[in-house]
C-alpha cells in the first residue's frame, strides 16, 4: 500500500467518524467523545512505553492532574486556550520528574514506581479537599467557548474534541518522524548501544516520559469539559492498567496501535452492553467477561497487537 | 610517532580476581592494533575499562592527550571514540538504514535542533553509502532484527563507523561470522581506514584475520600483556603458543 492510498483511507475513516457521529443518538456522541479523550491519553502511552520502551503504570494520575488544574482553571475563569498549554506543561514537569526514575530501574520495577506515583497522585485527589473537593468532586466545570463560538452541545464538543485530537496525532507523527523519533526506538530497543553512540539517554528517557504525559494531561482537559464534574475515581490505578491494555491490545510501539486498542477498551464493552441483536442479548448481562475472554485470547494468539497480524501472516509466507 | 590513545598501567579487580593486571600500550593516528588472547585473559574487560561500561580499579586512559578514564561511554562518543560489542548490538525494530542513521544523527546539531531536522536528520546519503559499502542495499529496508547474524554483525560494525569515529574499538567482529563474509569484512575495514582515517583497536580470535588486518599485536593472557610486535614475531612467540596450546 502506498503512501498515496494509507492517506486517502485515513481521510475517508476521518470522514466516516465524522458523519456517524453527526446523526448518533447523545448517548453515543458522549461514547465517541469520550473515545477521543481517552485517545489523547494512550497516544501519549504509546509513545512512553512503545516507542520509548519505558513502562509506565501511573498514565491516569497524568490524566488526572490535567483534569484537575483544569477543572480549578476553568472554574476560576482561565480561558480554555491557556488552560491547556497549563495543563499539559504542569504534566511534562511533574512527567519529567516521574522519568527520573526510569534512569534507575526498568521492566517491572519502573512499573511499580509509576503505580506508587499514581497512587500517590490518587491520594491527594482524595484527600486534599480544600484543592480537590475530595470525594465530593468539582462540579459544574464549563465547557469551552473560543472565539464566541460555543463547544457547550454534544455535538459540538465531541467536533472540537476530534479537531484537537487529530491536531495532537498530527504533532506526535511528526515527532515520531523526526530524529528524535529514531533516537526512542534506539532508546526502547537497545540502551547501551545507544549510548555509545551519542544517544543522550537520560534526556530521551526523560523526554518520553514528560511528552507523554503531557498527552494524557490534554486529555484531562477535554474529560474535565465532557464530564463537567470530576472526582478522584477515575484517575485511580485500574486507568492506567486500562490505558496500558489500549496500548498493547492495539500494537505498541504502532503509530495507530491506541486507535485500535481504545476502541476495544472504551467502545467494544459499550457495543457488547447495549447490543439489540437478539441472538447477542446474553451479552447485556456478560459483556465483561466475554471482553476479557477476548482480552486472554488476543494476547495469546496476537501478543504484538491487533496490528501485528500483518506480520503474522506475512512471516507464516516466509516460513513457507 | 605521538600516541592517539595511551592506555598506562589499567587494572581491574573483581574481588581476589584480576580480570586486568596492569596493562599498558599505545595507538597512533590512522593505526590497527590487534588483541588476541585465549578466552578470559581479560581482553573485554580491558575494551570496558577503556570504553566507561565499567570503572578500572586502578591506571589511566588518555585519548589525544585528555585523560579520559571513568568517561561515560556517551563522553566518550562525542570524543570521537566509537565500539562494537562482542554480541550483536543492534536496533532490531528499525530498518538497516534507519540503526545507521540512528549511529550518527545525535553528532548532529543539538537535542531541540534535531526535533526540527529532516527525518533522515542529513544522513540519508551517507547511510547510502554505507549500505553500498558494506553490500547491504537488497536488506536496506528490513527491519535490522529480521536478518542473518552475519547481516546483523556486519550492520553493528557499520554503525560504529557511521560518524565517522577518531578511534573504534572493535570486540570479535567476526564471531559467528561466515568465512566469506570474514574477507568481506577485512577489505571494509581497511577501506574505512583508509577513507576515514581512524584508528582501530581490534580484539579477535581469527588469527588469519588478524594477522592480516594487523600490524601490531598484543596478546594478554590472565590479564597481562604476554607479548607484543608484529603479527609474525607475536605468532612465533613460544609463550604466546603454550598460552593457546598449552605446553
């Protein structure tokens, strides 16, 4: 396939989005919208534990803090345009200092320190009421308004969502592309030979840490915005595990892996929920567990992702 | 003529063991310096000490007149001294073009610079010609952990090569290497010698392939420098023999 054709199926698929969510009932404007905020977070994943190869287990408390200084922010009147440069510079910041890490411990060690800083992160969430309002939440967030023009319906912030989605995949291909790009994948594949050949190591290392985290900081924004009250709930550690199964399920270290993966993760359990097909109507009652026996089963059969199965199939030719 | 690199008097103890027992030697501008020794007499850890991987106990490495002992290996790069390692150390996800790009981009403007450079960071041509070089431009395009070990070896040596290094220390480029790409590989590296003027440290137990790339010498045995000179004079050396053969 070439360039040319990968283009013209992106647009189409783009297009395609675009018109079903314009006649989908609210429910499912809400799901797609939703869809592209958790994409915001896991595109950023990818590039930390995909590119980067640096595990990481702490993505919602990133996600969180976005949502959070954007929920004070907005609240106190912050224009959104500046409360999402804030957002995603407060995360890079607090995302370098989780990179530190990362310099001393790899694989599973560096995942339990980027889980404990998620439960810290958690922690403050729950307790610091006087910043957080706690359990109580921060209601009453307001949706954005640029230029006069009103993201309040549905509809019109589930299109700003998507426009600030696709602008943010636009930035992370062209970084990926760019030499840094190929320094992270050196990085991921094979550290110590990467150093001696230049590859500053700590500041790549720290790097994919804080863009990602960035990423999942803009993706708290818009969740703040769509959700207008935010708790400590879903920034818990079990997000981060479900950010990461995005990640894997769809192909790490794949540009579109996360597009994939999320769809599985935010959009399959909903479809299996609310499924009218009367033959499918078990799932209603069962969608979790057959999600999860499709979970076990992918990963057995496919362990690089939904999106490796291209080159299953073409190292099966070889073997022939 | 001035020495390039001085390696003088570097030991390195692990505990009781001594992995390198005060071993000191010279390399000149634009020279090749072979290594032989039988298995463990200390030849790795001595390409470590030198490299940064890891901290000699006690001596002194200087390069073009810096001291330049305990360096990390990413000062050492930016020095212009480069290596290979004794498995293969390749980027197996990225193609064979894209591991000889990623060998030379980061000596390319600095670290903000490179997130605005072309993708190929300026490189795409002489990555060319060193796929050319090494007869790898039918594999160019492959993901480098696809190909052969001997693909891959040749890969790992070509990168060390890619920014054009003031000195690189080569450990056992052809281990595991087929015989015809052994002479494949000599007449690459006397060319990059000749083109890129660097000098080479080379560590090996192909003895025909040292002895012809070589014209200097040095056999460690338990850590100690046992003998060194020219490949003939070194061969012909009786306690070079009973290290190999026992007496």
């Amino acid at each position: 396939m070439n360039a040319q054709m990968k283009t013209g199926i992106l647009v189409a698929s783009l297009v395609v989005v675009a018109v079903v969510a314009s006649f989908a009932k609210r429910s499912d404007v809400y799901l797609l919208t939703l869809y592209c905020v958790y994409l915001m977070a896991t595109f950023g994943l990818n590039l930390t534990v995909g590119y980067a190869g640096q595990m990481s287990l702490g993505q919602a408390a990133f996600f969180g803090i976005g949502a959070y200084v954007a929920a004070i922010a907005l609240k106190a009147g912050v224009p959104f345009l500046l409360v999402l440069p804030i957002s995603a510079i407060a995360c890079f910041v607090v995302g370098l200092a989780l990179g530190f890490p990362a310099l001393r411990v790899q694989h599973h060690y560096l995942a339990f320190a980027t889980l404990g800083f998620n439960v810290l992160v958690y922690l403050v969430m729950r307790n610091e009421e006087k910043l957080t309002g706690g359990t109580f939440g921060i209601s009453g967030i307001p949706r954005p308004s640029l230029f006069g023009v009103s993201f309040d319906g549905p509809l019109a912030f589930f299109f700003f969502t998507f426009v600030s989605l696709i602008i943010l995949a636009f930035f992370l291909w062209w970084l990926l592309r760019s030499p840094w790009g190929r320094a992270f994948a050196a990085l991921r594949d094979n550290p110590i030979r990467a150093e001696s050949l230049g590859v500053n190591i700590t500041a790549y290392t720290l790097l994919a840490f804080a863009i990602g985290a960035a990423c999942a900081g803009i993706g708290g924004v818009y969740y703040a915005s769509l959700v207008e009250f935010i708790e400590p709930g879903p920034f818990h550690f079990s997000t981060s595990l479900t950010m990461l199964l995005a990640v894997i399920v769809g192909g790490s270290g794949r540009f579109f892996g996360p597009v994939i993966g999320t769809i599985i993760i935010i959009l399959l359990p909903e479809l299996l929920r609310s499924t009218n097909v009367s033959w499918l109507k078990f799932m209603q009652t069962w969608y979790l567990a057959v999600f999860g026996v499709a979970v076990v089963a992918l990963m057995i059969w496919l362990p690089g992702g939904i999106l490796s199965i291209g080159d299953r199939f073409k190292s099966k030719e070889v073997a022939k | 003529m001035t020495p390039f690199l001085e390696v003088k008097d570097v030991r390195k103890a692990y505990g009781a063991i001594k992995a390198v027992d005060g071993v000191s030697f010279d390399v000149g501008p634009g020279e090749i310096v072979g290594v032989i020794g039988p298995n463990g007499s200390g030849k790795t850890t001595l390409f470590n000490s030198i490299l940064g991987q890891i901290a000699p106990t006690s001596g002194h490495v200087e390069f073009c007149g810096e001291d330049i002992t305990g360096m990390s290996p990413l000062e050492l790069s930016r020095r212009g001294v480069g290596r290979t390692f004794q498995t293969l150390q390749v980027f197996v996800k990225l193609s064979v073009r894209d591991n000889l790009i990623a060998a030379a981009q980061e000596f390319k403007g600095t670290l903000g610079g490179r997130l605005f450079a072309k993708p190929d960071a300026g490189l795409g041509d002489h990555a060319d010609q060193m796929i050319e070089l090494f007869r790898l431009k039918h594999v160019a395009h492959l993901p480098a952990g696809s190909l052969s070990y001997g693909q891959q070896k040749l890969i790992d040596i070509a990168m060390a090569f890619m920014a054009a290094p003031r000195l690189v220390l080569l450990d056992e480029p052809c281990a595991g290497v087929n015989p015809s790409l052994v002479d494949q590989l000599h007449d690459r590296l006397v060319e990059l010698n000749k083109t890129q003027g660097g000098s080479f440290v080379v560590i090996e137990h192909n003895m025909d392939f040292i002895m012809k790339l070589c014209p200097h010498v040095i056999c460690m045995v338990e850590g100690k420098v046992l003998a060194e000179g020219p490949p003939a004079q070194v061969q012909g050396n009786r306690a070079v023999l009973e290290a190999y053969l026992g007496n």
